[in-house]
C-alpha cells in the first residue's frame, strides 16, 4: 500500500480511532479474560464463559494523571467556537454550475427505456445514436485539453468540399485556416509539415 505523504489531518483522526477502539477491544478482552482465569483458575474456559465476564471500564484503570490528561483534552474539544464570523466572511450559497453536457432530447431519452441491450436497443441504442453526435452538440466547451484540438473545425470542414476527397486531409486543413492568401505560402514552410 503506498503511503500519501503528507497525510491530511481527517484521514490521521480517522486512522487514531480505528487504534484506539483496537486498543480498547484488545484490553477489555484481556480484562475478561484475566478476571474468567481468575474466578476458576485450571480451567478451560469457553468464549461464552468470557464474554459473559463483567469487566469494569478501561478508562477507570489508567493513573490519575493520564485520566485528568484526557478529561482536559475531551473538555477542549467540545468548547464551541467563540469567534463571530462578521457579515462579510459569511459563506454565500454556491451557484449550482451547469452541466457539461449538453442534456440529451427528449426523444433520445425514450429510446434510453426503450427496450433491452441486449436485443440491441434501450441503452446500446441510446448510446450509439449519442456517439454519432458531434463534439460541439454534445458539450457546451471543450472539457478535456485533447477536445480543443479540432474544436469549432466542423464548420470549415463542411464549407471546403475538397476536403473530402482525402482520406486524412489535414494539409489543406492547415491551408485554409492557417495560412493567408497574400501572407507565406505553403511552399515557404513545406519542409516543416
């Protein structure tokens, strides 16, 4: 398991308890255990036999010292807070944000319950109908940084019928919407591409 340095102080507190209720659990089964041995010593004793030992607290066998320790550490903890928060550093109700995604329609929702998967509707439909979408009606904004590559290119793609004749026709993406008519040629930085 690796370790997540540093520790933040919830997970501590957390890790601190879980020690203690072991350490306790692990006394008080001792404290049964040793007083069953010593009301009937020589014998086996069954776990019912122990479990059904009374034991007195834990607590009340520490010193004395160590017992006011943690009576003033309890005390402290459950002080309330006695500095007033002024009007200004009150926390404001966080706007919910919207969504990514932009919600499906309507009629895209009802083939969602439409049927099964397995019969190749309900749910299988819903998303292969959604992954024929493009980016740009499925996300308000670019999400991820992989999305801003392309993103908004749709349009030109549609407006240059030349493209698509090329299987991958990037270079004259790079032309049309890079390059300037009157600015360097292509030709210029050819050995770049």
């Amino acid at each position: 398991m690796s370790r997540n340095f540093p520790a933040d102080t919830r997970a501590q507190r957390a890790l601190e308890e879980m020690y203690e209720r072991e350490l306790t659990s692990q006394i008080s089964w001792f404290l049964k255990h040793q007083q069953a041995k010593k009301t009937s010593p020589g014998k086996p004793l069954s776990p019912e036999e122990i479990s059904e030992t009374k034991v007195s607290n834990p607590f009340d066998l520490l010193p004395k010292h160590v017992q006011e320790k943690i009576i003033a550490c309890r005390v402290r903890e459950k002080k309330p807070d006695k500095t007033v928060k002024r009007s200004s550093e009150t926390k404001e109700p966080e706007k919910e944000l919207p969504p990514d995604m932009i919600p499906p329609e309507p009629c895209m929702l009802k083939t969602l319950y439409d049927g099964i998967s397995k019969e190749g509707r309900g749910r299988s439909k819903y998303l292969a109908e959604r992954n024929k979408l493009e980016m740009e009606q499925k996300y308000r904004y670019p999400v991820l940084s992989s999305m801003e590559y392309g993103w908004g290119h749709r349009q030109l793609l549609k407006e240059c019928p030349h493209l698509h004749t090329k299987r991958h026709g990037r270079v004259q993406v790079i032309r049309e919407s890079f390059y300037q008519r009157n600015g360097l040629s292509i030709e210029h930085c050819a050995n770049m591409l």
